[in-house]
C-alpha cells in the first residue's frame, strides 16, 4: 500500500504540472500478437473516445496519436491541486511491422479503455503451402 502525506503548503511547487505524456511521461503500453495472416495490435488508452484516437498506417508504420484533454479546473483557474498523478497533453507511438501490410484492410476499434487494430499482412507475405508431387 502506497500512502501519501500532503504536507501544507509552505514550499513553492518544484513541478506544478506533469510532464505532457501519456502514462507519466513513459510510453503507451501495447501488445503486439502476429498470426499467419494479421497483427493484433491492443493499447491501453483509459478514458479515450474513438474520436480523441487517430490511427495511421504508411509503409508498414503503425501510428497512434491522441491528445488527452485537461480537465476544467486547469482551463477555469478554480481550485488548486495537492496531487496530480493522472497526466494530460499529446502523445504518440510509432511501430514498425516486420512483414508488408495491407493498410486499407486495417481494423480499429475501442472498447472498455483498450484500442485493437487489426492489421492483415499483404497477400505476398503470407505464408503458402506448397504441395510435395511425387514422382
């Protein structure tokens, strides 16, 4: 158990704000599962809508992007906060996939704070079964 002791306000704040990032400033956590003919790529995105996520595939580069919205206290200036864990600002991922794709055939969707994008592997890299003639 982790336990915080908010001390009084004596001292100027060192950090006011958290550093923009997603996750503390470290990166957006995934999972990448491959089969014989798709990637299944799943983030934790907590508290995005499908319209905050913008997905983008170029050659064979898979791109997340959002932008985590601060909430009204910092945009009307009431209130002050004694701990902010709880980070805001852009963030981004950039990934790789080994084998070509088929972009336009990519699925995404959002369900209970987790991003899936599925991404089927182009035609060539698939694997094929070659069938042994005997002779």
């Amino acid at each position: 158990m982790t336990t915080y002791y908010i001390a009084p306000r004596t001292y100027p704040r060192i950090r006011r704000y958290r550093p923009v990032g997603f996750n503390g400033g470290r990166r957006l956590p995934l999972d990448v599962r491959v089969d014989s003919d798709e990637y299944v790529i799943t983030a934790a995105v907590p508290g995005l809508k499908a319209e905050d996520l913008h997905v983008e595939i170029l050659d064979d580069v898979l791109t997340l992007r959002a932008e985590i919205q601060p909430d009204e206290v910092e945009e009307n200036g009431k209130g002050d906060y004694l701990l902010r864990e709880i980070t805001h600002g852009e963030f981004s991922r950039s990934l790789r996939l080994p084998d070509p794709t088929d972009a336009s055939k990519a699925e995404a969707k959002i369900e209970d704070g987790l991003l899936t994008v599925r991404v089927p592997k182009a035609e060539e890299a698939r694997p094929k079964e070659i069938k042994v003639k005997v002779r």
